[in-house]
C-alpha cells in the first residue's frame, strides 16, 4: 500500500473503542484528549499591516483585513496578535540574515563569527525538548529555506537545515513504518492496563547491536586501568542513551502496529509525491518562477505537515514557504513588476507613505496568494476528526513572517494564531500589545503550553523593551 502512494484506513470501530474504555476502568463515551501540536508556518517578506490587522483590538470584525479574509470561515480559531518585535545587536549579517536569525530565536545578540552563524535556541526546538520524546521524530523542518534564511537553531551555534524536497521529507517521516491514523482512545486504554505486550519479532536490528557492544564494553572494564575505565563509563553513559532511543522507537513501533488494526476515525489521505529520482532543482527553479508551480508545492508541503500531525510523527513542525526571489506573473495584477524582492523593497516599507502604492498593492496581493493557500491547511485540519475533537482543536499554529516588512523591519510582526490550542487560547478575536514588545513572550507562551516549564525564553526578560515580566497576557 506505501508503494501505491496511498494508504485507505479501516473504519473507526466504536465497539472496539467502547470494550477498550470499558477494560480501562472508563465510561465507553469519556472523551480522549489527543495531544496537542505546535506549527509553525513563515513566509517571506514580511506583510502590509494596514491589510492584515485589525483597526481595533477585540473580537475580529464581520470582514477580515483583505491578506487574512481567506481565513474568513476560521475567524472564531483565530487570534491576531500585534505590536510583537525583535530587537537586539547583529555581527557580520546582511538585512536579510539578521531578521531569519532572530525569528524564531529572540536572541538578544545574533551573528556570524568566523563565517558560522550564532543565535540561540528557537522556539520550535525549544517545543521539541519539552514535547519530542514521544514521536517517531522530535520536529520536522521542511520547505524553501537557504543560507540567509536559517530559522530554527537546535543551540546557539546549531542551525537546523530545512529539506526542500518533499519526497525526502515523506521518506525521512515514514521511513521504516507506514502511515497510520493513531486511535487515541485506544492507546488512552492501552496507558491505563492494555499495553501492547512486546515481542521478540519487534526488536530491531539496533538493539541487537546495542547489546553487543554494551557487553563487549563491560567485560573489558574489569581489565582496563583507571583513566581508561572512565573513557568507558562515558562511553556507556551515550550506549545508554542509543538504548533508551531505540526502546522508544520499539515501543512506538508496536502501537502503531495496533493502530493499524484498529485506527482513528479519520481518513488518511497520503499527497501525491513527485517522480522518485526527479532532480529537485528542476521543480525548485519551476516554483521561482511559474505561481502555478509554486502553489503545488506549497499545497504539497502543507499537505505534508497535515500528515506529520495526523499521524503524530512530531507534534512541533515549521514550514517555511515562499521565496524572496520568487516572480508573480498572474498573482500580481498591477503595475509591471512581478519580482518579489524588487517589490518588497519598493512597497513593503514599514510607512505606507514612504512606499511606492503600486509596488504595495503587487506585495498585498502576494501575501493574500500566500494566505489562501495557507488557509486550505487549515480547513484540511479543521475536517480532520480526533475522535470528539479535530486536528486544529488540537493545535497551535502560528502563522507569520521572519521580517515584519520587506524593508527589514523588526517592528510589529505579523502574528496569527490558528487553533485554540485545547481551549488554552481565546481565539476570534486581536490582541493588541504596544509596539516594541517582544516576540519572545509570545513564544514563552506557546513552548509552556507544548510542556516547557520555562520562565524566560530569548531576550524576553533582558530586551530593553521588555515587558508584562517576559510573559504575553491575556491570551486566555
């Protein structure tokens, strides 16, 4: 079924679900609560904030700002945030690389010594500590990204490379294990006394050879001297940690094994990948320049972090879309100019009045083109039954930009929540905080909601504009 492309699940079978709920000591219509994701999804270039916000903090208005009005029908699952920024010294970095470093970092200082890039930790891997030890991966990185754009930063001298080609994210997701709809209330019953029993068939081939060196190890222990034998306590200290890995991809692997016996109620729909061995440089250069070709890929890609969620491969993904060198012929329907960056520059500027209005309008309609794609994502998520609940009940989605206008701009980023994150933000209406406060409060918020336990994250205490105690309030 994987080498068809597609996977058709079983129908959710209530009776199956009941008897496990009953064994468990629960009623058979207690609800299960999935657990909850955090997404990601960034454009390039900023936004135009007159067409994207809000005149009034408060609940939305009856018609959303023209770059959102595409999200119309998932107005009471959004929150606007403004006023957010980031602020902070730069070393060795053009426009561009400082806005992609501090992103989703809200590092007080970023930079490039001796060519390799610093920050600090991002938001997204900050999610993947606090939420990552129960997937098949701990985040997923994926889309158009390059060495200006660098988001996300597992440490301060750490980027994470983002993959462009979504037939190696699909492998790099399902590699070894097929797509399946997890049943939530299955494995609540399994966690409360039906624990799937292990079996010597679900061992892998790791764990053999784990043991083989973690034995070869302990025997030359008691023949080595001191120093050497602290060498080999270190060494099985990391064998320890390879052990603890692999007993958690096992015990994944055999509930995922019941899932497929017995899966979710939704229907798992697996996208159409490009050829196998298409050279993705082709498609790449497609997207730059054909808005055709570059919505298929975005539908792909988010299609792609549909599935991640689904299926709880991760729980924390970004997305990044877009491309500042991308053309808009068709998409942009003014004036002569389709380039994006020659756009951004001419009509992104942070004043309406110091930008050109045309080149304004071209740039307004690129990131309602941006926004009508990302809202397809979201009404797929907003179909995705849970099992009382849907996949966007179940999650937090930040969309949003790594500059706030396509002059480089710091200040005032565009920020939208989608997804009520399990009732822990009160959507349907924008928040409005005072210009300059940082971006790093906000991604406070949503690394605790994920698991963290944390009281500061980036410069959301140590900004010269800091503010609310690092925190955001009013969220709820």
């Amino acid at each position: 079924m994987r080498g068809a492309g597609t996977v058709v699940a079983l129908p959710f079978l209530e009776s199956w679900a009941a008897r496990l709920a009953k064994a468990a000591g629960q009623s058979a219509t207690a609800a299960v609560r999935p657990p909850l994701r955090m997404g990601i999804v960034t454009v390039t270039g900023g936004t135009i904030l007159e067409s994207w916000r809000a005149k009034d903090a408060g609940p939305l208005p009856a018609k959303l700002p023209s770059i959102l009005r595409p999200l119309e029908f998932a107005k009471q699952d959004m929150l606007v945030v403004t006023g957010l920024s980031h602020s902070g010294e730069g070393e060795n970095l053009n426009g561009h690389e400082y806005c992609a470093f501090k992103h989703l970092t809200a590092s007080p200082r970023v930079g490039k010594a001796a060519g390799k890039p610093y920050a600090g930790v991002s938001v997204d891997q900050a999610a993947a500590r606090a939420a990552g030890d129960e997937t098949f991966l701990p985040s997923l990185e994926f889309g158009l990204s390059n060495h200006e754009t660098q988001y996300s930063f597992r440490s301060a001298d750490e980027p994470v490379p983002y993959e462009a080609d979504p037939r190696l994210v699909f492998e790099r997701m399902f590699r070894g294990r097929p797509p399946v709809v997890p049943n939530w209330q299955r494995r609540a019953a399994a966690k409360a006394g039906q624990a799937v029993r292990a079996s010597a068939a679900t061992d892998t081939y790791d764990r053999s050879v784990v043991d083989s060196v973690r034995d070869e190890a302990r025997s030359l222990r008691g023949r080595v001297g001191v120093a050497d034998r602290q060498k080999l306590d270190q060494y099985l200290d990391a064998v320890r940690s390879v052990e603890t890995r692999i007993e958690r991809l096992e015990a994944r692997l055999r509930i995922e094994a019941e899932d497929l016996k017995y899966p979710g109620p939704a229907k798992l729909v697996v996208p159409q990948l490009p050829a196998k061995n298409a050279p993705f440089y082709k498609l790449r250069d497609l997207v730059y320049r054909d808005p055709e070709k570059h919505g298929e890929y975005i539908r792909l890609v988010s299609d792609l972090l549909v599935l991640a969620f689904q299926t709880d491969t991760t729980r924390v993904a970004t997305l990044a879309i877009g491309a500042d060198d991308a053309s808009f012929p068709g998409v942009v329907t003014v004036g002569y100019e389709t380039h994006c960056h020659t756009l951004e520059h001419q009509g992104n500027a942070s004043r309406p009045e110091d930008a050109d209005p045309i080149a304004r309008e071209a740039c307004r309609q690129i990131h309602a083109w941006y926004t009508s794609l990302f809202a397809e994502m979201v009404m797929t998520m907003k179909g995705i039954d849970e099992g009382g609940s849907t996949l966007l009940d179940n999650t937090m989605l930040l969309y949003t930009s790594y500059m706030a206008d396509g002059g480089h701009g710091t200040e005032d980023y565009p920020a939208v929540l989608v997804g009520n994150a399990q009732g822990t933000l009160k959507t349907g209406r924008q928040l409005s905080f005072p210009k300059k406060t940082p971006a790093a409060n906000l991604y406070l918020e949503m690394i605790n909601r994920m698991g963290a336990k944390a009281d500061e994250f980036g410069d959301s205490k140590t900004s010269k504009h800091a503010a609310f105690g690092g925190r955001l309030p009013g969220l709820v």
